[in-house]
C-alpha cells in the first residue's frame, strides 16, 4: 500500500468481490457511495447496488476515529469501513483499491471472475492536513479533462489540496467577467521557448487556452467529490504580464506589451497604486465567487525590479485584508515574509529551512514546498537524456528524504504540510507532466500521509508502479527515459546543488 | 437534437429529473442503466437509483422495434425509453440527454436544483449499420485516456464504430507478444515533420507510444459498453517501414531503416513472400484474439511501388482467407479491388465515385469514405490561418452535403454505411484532434444516422455547440481557428478541388 497506513494486520483468507456484492451506505456517505461505484463498477463490473444478493461493503462514520482516519476491516465474510468523517471512508476506500488488482483502476473490465481482497484490518490516520500539489496551468494550458485526471491521480495518493496557478507572465487561464480581455488577449501567446531560457529557442507556434465559468465549478466540485479543495492562486502583482498584455492602463510605463514568450522573471508587472489593487480586488472577487474554499493564492513573488517594498508589502497587505473581508485566508509565496507578512497569511516556503523556520517562527501557518526536495519540474537524476534538465537533482528517493517536520523543528505545530510544484514551461502536455511528476508524486504523498523513511519504500513502489500503468499514466521508469520521452530538441540547464544553495541563501537573507 | 430523429412530436409540461428520480431496469439493460446513471449522477446529482422515491425512468425492450432503434416517451409523469435492443435503448438514452441542459454532459455539477426534460415522444432509428470514424494513432499516438474520452464522443453521436489505424510507417501501436520489437522499436520515431512533407521541415524531437494488451482489452470493453465496435486495422503489406525497422528481415533488401520520420508514402515495406506471409499471419492472430469484433482491418492499400500487383493479391488474399479461418470479415481500403479483390472482403471506399460503384457492383460491402468528403485532417476553409492547411476545402456543410446512396445508386443495399477518416499527421494531440474533428463529425453523424438535406441542421448545430463545449471539446469555431489554434509554424499544402479529382481519376483509371 502507498502511501503506508499506521497500522496494517493481515488475517486469514479472502473476501471475494463480484457482481453480486453489495454495498450498505452509512448516513452522510451517499457521495462516497456514488464515486465507490462510479470506479469499480465499470472497471470490475461489481456495481455495488444497495440491494446486493451477496456479501456486503458497509460503510458508515464513527465519531471516535480521528479526521480522515478510518478503520478497514477485510474479512471473509464482509468489507467494514469507517472513517471519522467521509474523508476518512474515501481514504479508506483508496486503500481498499490497493488491496484489489492493479485493474481496478482501469475504465472497463480487461478480466472476467470475481476478485479477491485479502482479510486484513487496517487503522490509518493522515500525518498533514494539508497534502498538496501545485499545478501551473499558466506556463502551458491544461486542457479541463486532463485537470480532472490529475485530480483523480491525487486522489489516489490521499492527497488533498491541488494548488492550481492561474495566472503567469506567459498566459491569464481565470475568466473574470469584468475584464474579459484578461483571457481574450492574455489567454494565449504568440510562441513558446524550446528548453530553457538561456539558450533563447523558440517554436514559432501559439499556445494558449483558458477556463470558463462554468469550467471551474465543475473542476471545484469534481475535487471536492473527492475530497481535493482547489486551492486558486492569481499570482499578484509580479507575474503579471499577461494582464498587462490585456490591459496596458495596469502598467502604462512599459508601453503596450504582449503576453510574455520567454520563460524566466518578466521586467514587467501592473503598477502598484490604487487603481491596480481596485482591479486586484474585482479579480479577487471573481475568485471568491467561483471557489469556496477557505484559501486563496496571491502569489506575492518575484516581482518586477524597481518596486519599492514599501510599495509592494502596502499592496499586498491590502490584497490580504480583501479577502479577509471574503472570510477567506491569502496564501502566499515566502518572499511576502520580506520585511514581515501580514498576519494570519499562509506561506507557501519553497526557498529551504531558513524562510520556513523564519516563517514559523513569525507565527505563519506553513506549507512546505523547498525547491530542492518538491520542485518536480527539477530533473530526475545526472543523465543527459533527462528531458529538459533543468534545476537540481531531485530523485525519487530525494523526495521520499523530505521531512516537512525537519525544517521549522521548534514550531512543528506550523507546519500544515507539504506540496509539490510542477512548474510546467517544459511540460507542454500530460504526457510531459506525467514524466515528470510520477512516481515522485508517490513519495511525497507518502511524507505528508505516513512519514518518510520506511526501509520498505522501494518494494512497495514497485507494487504501485502496475497501479500508475492502468490509471495510464506514463510515469518516469527506474531505468530512465524511454526513447520518445527525451527532448535531445530542448535542452536544458542543469544546475549544481551547492550552486542553487548559495543562490537561495543570497536571495532570502534579508528574511 | 443532433442526429435528428426520423419523428419528434411535442407534449405538454416537463419531467423533472431530480435526486429522488427512480431508474426501473430492464432484463438485459443492466448496462445501459450502469452507463446512464454513470452519466448523469456526477453530471447532475440525480444518482437514478433502483428504488428511487419520485418519478420514473423505465428502460425496457420492445422487440417490435428496429434493431438500434428507439421509442422514448417523456411526459410530466415519467420517462418510458425502449428499445428495439440495448443498442437502441442506448442510442434513445444519448437523446434523452440531448434534451437536458448542456451541463448534462460534465463530469461534477455545475448548477443547483433539478433539471427539466420536456414532454416528447422521439422514434427512431439509424439510416445506415456503419457509423463510424478512422482514427489514426500510428501517425500520432494517442494515449489511451484520450482514446476513451474520443469514444465518448463518438457514442454521444450515435456513431458506432471505431476503426483504429493502429500500425504504419511512422509508427507501430498494436502490442504483439511473439514480435516485441514492433512495439519497442516499431513503437517510436527519431522525430517528426512539422507541417506538410512539401516542405521538409523537422522538428528533432521523439515520438512514440505503444498500448498494452490490457490497454487494448479495455477500449474495447470501454467502447462496447457505449455500442462502439473496434475495428482494428493493421496495416498491411504496405504502410510497414516501422515493422521493417524492429525486423529488418521482413525486408532484407532495404538495409537497416528506421521508423519512418517523414510523411508521405514509403519506399519501404516488407517483402511479400512466405515468411513474411507467415509473420502477418502471426501478427492477426493476436489481433484476432484481442479484439473480438467482426471486422478486422488489414490496410492494402499504397504499396512500395515494384511490387508486382499479382505479387501483392495473391498476398492480401492469403491473409483474408487466414481471417476467415478465424470467422473474420477482412476490412480494407480500395486499393484491394485493383485486379480483383476477394470475395467477402469489406472496402472502405475513400477514392470516389467510381470505386464505390466498382466495389458495390463487384458484389462488395461498402463503407463510403470518400476523400473529398469525409477526410476530417482537410482544411476547414480557405483561410491561410487554418492549422496545417492541406488538401481540399471541407467545411462542415460539405460534409452535410455528403450523401452515400448517390455514390452507388443501383447498389444501395451494398453501402453499410460511412465513416470519416482522421488522419493525424499534424494533429500532434487531442487539442488539435479536437479542432479538425469537430464540428465536422456532428455532420456526418447525422448523414449516417439520419440523412442530410434538413434546412434546420445549421440550427440545431449551433444548439449542439454547447454541448460539445460541456463535454470539454476545442471545436473549430465558425469564424475560424482562435488564435492559439494557428500553427503558422507548420506551412500546409493546400490542393484544388479539380486538382485531386483529376489525380484521383489517374489513380482509379484501372479499377
């Protein structure tokens, strides 16, 4: 099982799965029920009806277990599982999927004959409330399909927050009705860079692409089905040439400016005055409106040189009391701590232990991302056939490494959790992104769900491996990359670790 | 609705479709009641339970009624939906749902409250057996996810069969235990043109990807479940450089090749002698026993030139006959009927006219796919900004315009039916797959299922729209490709009309 539960007792014999198994439905578990059957159903052809002839799955909330902890009992004779909320029984119900064929995860029945489960009893309870995933859909657009997909691929590894970044230098995804330019004409770019940006390649072919309204709502409510909150992140106010490009008024000093095309920190942002945060605040709005959940990303990062910080903390600290005012928390980068982070913000610590002790320490809620242990866009080992290496070294085995917990050890009651980022300017579909994200995408949601370090890791990856191929995903082999998975036309820029340490000790040394 | 029914007669009021909504089941619809309730409970809440406590939806069998027709009855007091057999009960379900608002066909709820179906009573039934569409994942390859998601949309069009252009020069798809190195080597390329042969142009990057048997086995469960029939076709004996490439023995003569990396015909193909007879003998065993359907496609067409064309029928008619030993039909494109083809064989008729009529008259089943009407990888207008603009002008009203009966008028019982072709050169992904496939299939789908010539269709294609929208689909907009759909990258080849006709008549003068 992956990620490993608390607590895993193996009995005698087996239940048997079929078409006559039915499945008896706590109060408050409909919603499970439904996904439950929705999975296995097409891919068993065990449909799970209330009224089954068979044996029975039952299902049902106890009080005593802790949140989104449950207890599977497999025996002979029955399937029991509990969980102290219905994320807890979702979890559990993860877990009973590992405990059938790889196949169960497949959308249609590729054997005949029942299945076996084997008896074993299984207490399970989450390390982290915060498991997360950032996805950036504004380096390269994902089209909505593929977003429910990895929303599944999450799901599967008991995470549950996907971060998704909405807006970028190279291209505005979020449709904001009061500024509908925002997608219009900062929805796409005119061409993308081929590797990375020091070496100045380009395909002379458009990208771009954006979500509706109503897209949104199904993205939010398909998460939540599953347990995922859909953390939105409007990145402000650096990284925003794509606005720009749709709206020069919100930085009349660069002149008019396209959505940018190269990878890399744009020179240009919306200016810093009242009338750029009056049009934060609407998008914020729109924001609010579409997600209702409890955090929103500002980004707050890297903004344009030649901004005052002054200048910038004021415009922040207003963003954050904007959506305060929506009853919700800011969600932000760490460069927010540069000079002090409003209160009750949430950082997003992705520059090493310095910035998430300095921010636990100020009292932020955290949520750790270091780049070199989570940036999944980093390459994956020396090789220089590693499509698009770029970053560090980062293995599977350097993310199962991660300890959140290690990085603020005197305030551990700050750390939410953790995620992984996939920055995706050299991911230009889920081809790309399934490479790069899996099965490193395994070992850390087994440090935010169990804790790293278990000696068995590697044997119970290999199990899972089988799992990712019938969920189709085109995961990275041990081996390195298949033949069609290199880039030899985009080549990268890898970097040295003790190179990127200094470089991060030097960038965030004033916090 | 869009086919459009053969009668469509309005009531009074409006069903309510809602979380109470009861589902009564028919024998032998099981399936089409998991697939319905699939649909439409994450789509709209309403789970359709067997025990539900408000008004019905009654699936049943009405053996009066025609093979894949329907009889669905919508009054303010229930839905009665039966069907000459479950294929007709599921094409009278894609109907029901045409006739629920658009955010029917998404995966999570968009929207609060119940959903209204207004009274009518639809019959109906298919024009034509075949309803299919070509598509080709040797050029691309196409993961299986997408594959799934492209069946969905074919079913949601009452299209019913899938032909599956699994192998050819570019690339080698289908899994074959006994010859591994088709896949492993077949299975990719060094690099692919970008933007029509003309011109040359190479973009230095790998392309590959193979399925699974097990991949295989659930498209086709996948697709059955929907009333799709898989139609693999193995191309053959021409179309084969990638099988040349993993067995070079196949075609001693040549050398070592690679997997081809240019479009265009190949030099290159295996030899044509027993053993390598005895190789595609091999190779549709193992097709035969992954896909259980009727038809199986064996390609013969666009030989090596310097094959003896009696060389080459003696060929093709060994492996029909080593088919019907399996109890298949052989499918294959036009080419076989140069000097004879053999008896049973079914032509899929892409050349014109005058290879309908030949094959009609020699006595053959026909599945209409003529070039000029049907080939969805032709440009969309005469816009330069069309992606990839190559052969002649196909709007979607061409498409409307495109009647099989006239093709072979004095042999109308030999027509099966049609299908469209996707041809995936430059149709790198499902993003642009999407964009040269729809809205054009809406039209044939409704010449196979209904006929063409209705003055209304214009109408109620831009009804559909948002449908196809709902279901996550980047059609062709009317006013052109939006600008992240150019590929001004990738320079086409357009054609003229009289051009290709006068090309096709030099080509088909023999037949």
């Amino acid at each position: 099982m992956l990620p490993v539960p608390r607590s895993v007792t193996w009995g005698a014999g087996e239940f048997e799965l079929d078409a006559a198994t039915g499945l008896s439905v706590g109060e408050g578990l409909d919603g499970v029920a439904h996904w439950l059957r929705g999975e296995l159903g097409p891919a068993l052809g065990c449909w799970l009806s209330p009224a089954g002839t068979g044996r029975t799955i039952a299902l049902a909330l106890d009080p005593g277990l802790p949140p989104s902890g449950y207890l599977l009992v497999v025996t002979r004779d029955g399937i029991t599982l509990l969980g102290g909320d219905p994320a807890g029984v979702f979890h559990g119900a993860q877990t009973l999927r590992q405990l059938l064929p790889p196949a169960s995860y497949r959308r249609a029945p590729v054997a005949d004959g029942p299945c076996r489960v084997p008896a074993v009893t299984v207490r399970d309870a989450p390390r982290y409330r915060w498991r997360g995933c950032m996805l950036d859909v504004a380096r390269h657009f994902m089209p909505r399909a593929d977003v429910l997909r990895f929303i599944d691929l999450l799901a599967a590894h008991k995470l549950n927050v996907l971060h998704l970044h909405l807006t970028d230098d190279q291209g505005w995804r979020f449709p904001v009705e009061r500024y509908p330019l925002l997608t219009e004409v900062g929805g796409w770019r005119a061409e993308s860079m081929v590797g990375s940006r020091q070496h100045a390649r380009t395909d002379g072919r458009p990208h771009g692409g954006h979500y509706t309204a109503d897209d949104i709502r199904e993205i939010v409510a398909y998460a939540a089905a599953r347990f995922v909150t859909v953390v939105p992140e409007i990145d402000l106010p650096g990284h925003t040439q794509a606005a720009v490009a749709a709206y020069p008024w919100l930085a009349p000093g660069h002149g008019p400016v396209g959505v940018r095309t190269g990878w890399g920190l744009s020179p240009v942002g919306i200016d810093l005055t009242e009338e750029t945060l009056a049009f934060c605040r609407d998008v914020l709005d729109e924001v609010c409106a579409l997600f209702p959940g409890e955090y929103i990303g500002i980004g707050g990062d890297e903004c344009p040189p030649g901004q005052p910080l002054a200048d910038r903390r004021r415009f922040v600290r207003a963003l954050v009391e904007h959506l305060a005012g929506h009853g919700r928390r800011a969600y932000a980068w760490d460069e927010i701590l540069e000079g002090g982070a409003p209160r009750g913000v949430i950082v997003a610590a992705w520059r090493g232990p310095g910035v998430t002790r300095a921010a636990a320490g100020a009292g932020h809620d955290v949520v750790a991302c270091p780049d070199l242990s989570t940036y999944l866009d980093y390459r994956q080992s020396e090789h220089p056939d590693e499509p698009v290496p770029v970053g560090t070294v980062l293995t599977v085995d350097d993310v199962y490494a991660f300890d959140p917990a290690a990085l603020a050890p005197d305030h551990p009651e700050r750390i939410l959790g953790a995620q992984c980022n996939v920055w995706t300017e050299h991911m230009p579909g889920t081809r790309a992104v399934d490479y790069m994200v899996f099965p490193r995408l395994c070992a850390l949601a087994e440090v935010v769900w169990s804790a790293g370090g278990r000696a068995d890791f590697r044997d119970r990856l290999a199990e899972h491996l089988p799992r990712l191929a019938a969920m189709g995903v085109e995961y990275r082999p041990e081996s390195g990359p298949l033949p069609w998975q290199r880039r030899p036309d985009a080549p990268g820029w890898p970097r040295a670790r003790a190179d990127r340490e200094s470089e991060l000790d030097a960038l965030t040394r004033g916090i």
